[in-house]
C-alpha cells in the first residue's frame, strides 16, 4: 500500500502512459513506411495458384460492448515454387477457391486482383 501512497503510483503512470503512446506511434509509422513501400513497387502480375486460405478474428472489448473484426488472407504460389500470403477483402476471399489458377497482380504486399482462368 505504501507503493501507492508514497509516490510510486506517480512514477509509474507517466512511463506507462509514456510506453503506450510509443507503441502507438511505432504501429503507426509501421503501416506508414509499409504503405510507402508499396506505393514503389512494381506492379507484378503473375502466374499463381491458390494453396490456402485463413481468417484472424480480432475481438476489441469496449465499454459499449465487444466487437469482433476478421482479416482474411489467401496464399499463391507461383511457377516459381515460391508462396506469398496477401490480405484480401472478404468478398474476395468468398470468391476464392483452394486450387484456383490464375493471374495474380499485387503491388508490394498489396493484392490486387486474381483473375480464374
């Protein structure tokens, strides 16, 4: 108790406070030099095929309730034996097929489009 009381609690809360906005910018500047480097790649289509397909649920708990968010993402690999997993929309994670062939165009880590053949 005398942790609180004696002034702990005032050195503490600062460097959490501190060490949370930190991560929050580095997320942010993350996102900002990933969205970079994709803006500079060359946009590739490829031959690829589908090998797989997966969702990441995400649960955010809120003081109005919690909330649920899915990512998907789909892995190509193309002729040269090489497999890349890229986020996708969830319309176009319903469209795709494990097995699909096709063209694959991405820009970076960033899907494009697949067209079947």
């Amino acid at each position: 108790m005398s942790f609180f009381y004696g002034g702990g609690f005032g050195v503490i809360f600062p460097f959490m406070f501190v060490l949370v906005c930190g991560m929050i910018l580095v997320t942010f500047v993350r996102g900002i030099m990933q969205w970079n480097r994709n803006n500079h790649s060359p946009r590739l289509t490829v031959d690829a095929t589908v090998v797989a397909k997966r969702g990441q649920v995400n649960h955010h708990h809120h003081h109005t309730g919690n909330a649920m968010h899915t990512t998907y993402y789909a892995t190509f690999q193309v002729e040269s034996g090489d497999r890349m997993e890229l986020s996708v929309s969830g319309t176009e994670y319903g469209m795709l097929a494990e097995g699909d062939v096709g063209k694959l165009t991405f820009q970076g880590t960033r899907y494009i489009e697949f067209v079947r053949r």
